[in-house]
C-alpha cells in the first residue's frame, strides 16, 4: 500500500527502531530531482537545539512511513552518505521556490512543497505550487501531477502543459489525478 504525502510532513518525525527506540529525527529529504528518485533521509537528535547528525538513512533501509513515525529494523540502518547510489547526493537537491513552466513557456507558479508516493518504493509525483495568473487559483497553493520522467533546469521545473488539466487541490484525489495524467501521456505515446 502506498501513501501521498508532503515532503515537509516527514522533516521532524521521529525514526523509531522495532524495538521500540528513537534514535533520530528527520532533518531532511534526499532526492534527485532530475529523476523524481527518493535517495534518503538527512538525520537530526532529538530536542530543539540538537544537531545534525553525519550519517543518513538510504530510502532502501526504511521499512515503513506511518502517520507519526519512520520505522527502521535497527540501527544499523543508518549509513555513511556513500550508501548512496553512485551519483551520490545532487548538489542542488531543493527544488523549493523554483519556477514551474509547461513545455509550451507557461508560467505555472513557485514551488512550495514536493508531493511524494510512499510504498514499497518512493517517488515524487507532484509538486505543490503557489499558483501564477496563468491559473484561475492565482496565489492559491494548488497540486500539479508530474510524469513518470521530471525535467529540471537550474532554477526552473518543466511539465507538459496537459498537466494543467489535472490541477487540484486535495491531496486525498491527487492520486487519481496522478494516475488518470501518466495515462493520458501514455496513450499519446501509443
């Protein structure tokens, strides 16, 4: 079963071990945004002031995301940033404020959130955005689907402009939303 959530849903969440322990908070996501790839999880102790911790959590080593915790076995979970896969941790990873344009040179609006599908396997599949005037919502946050492939260039993010026809604003239909655009792309492929 998999879930939608916002990125900034799980920055403080306690990682919990199955024996009951809580060693770390998340700090921070890990992704490649060129991919939409989830890589993993940047840590934190406990407590307002504490400190970032040097070691991360590979998205692989995570059993589960739930409502108030990130589950992990033990943790031996945790590894050194070289447990990430060979390309490693992208140097502009934060995507957050940049501008969302459709293929065809449309302003969409800014980034304000990263919508990610949580299972068995994690990818981004939207991003929230404060709308533009090119949308009827200008200056509401609203959800816009992505395809399967992301295209990110320095400080702009590119989706195909009948990704527009999938706009909304509730994160409890976003999937359909998501899975009716993919489908769409698809079928214009075929």
């Amino acid at each position: 079963m998999s879930v939608l959530l916002r990125a900034t849903e799980l920055e403080g969440r306690p990682v919990v071990t199955f024996a009951g322990e809580s060693p770390a908070e998340v700090k921070d996501i890990i992704f490649d945004s060129s991919t939409g790839t989830l890589l993993g999880l940047t840590l934190r102790g406990h407590g307002l002031f504490s400190r970032a911790r040097k070691d991360i959590l590979p998205w692989l080593m995570i059993h589960s995301i739930g409502r108030d915790a990130v589950m992990i076995r033990d943790e031996g979970a945790f590894q050194g940033v070289d447990a990430l896969p060979a390309e490693g941790v992208p140097e502009n990873r934060n995507v957050i404020g940049n501008q969302v344009l459709t293929d065809a040179g449309t302003d969409v609006g800014r980034v304000v959130d990263v919508i990610i599908e949580a299972g068995a396997e994690a990818e981004i599949v939207g991003y929230e955005v404060k709308a533009s005037e090119a949308l009827a919502t200008r200056g509401e946050h609203v959800l816009i689907p992505l395809p399967a492939a992301i295209a990110v260039s320095g400080e702009h993010l590119i989706v195909p402009a009948g990704a527009l026809e999938f706009v909304g604003n509730d994160l409890s239909g976003f999937g359909a939303a998501v899975k009716a655009f993919r489908e769409k792309l698809r079928e214009g492929e075929g």
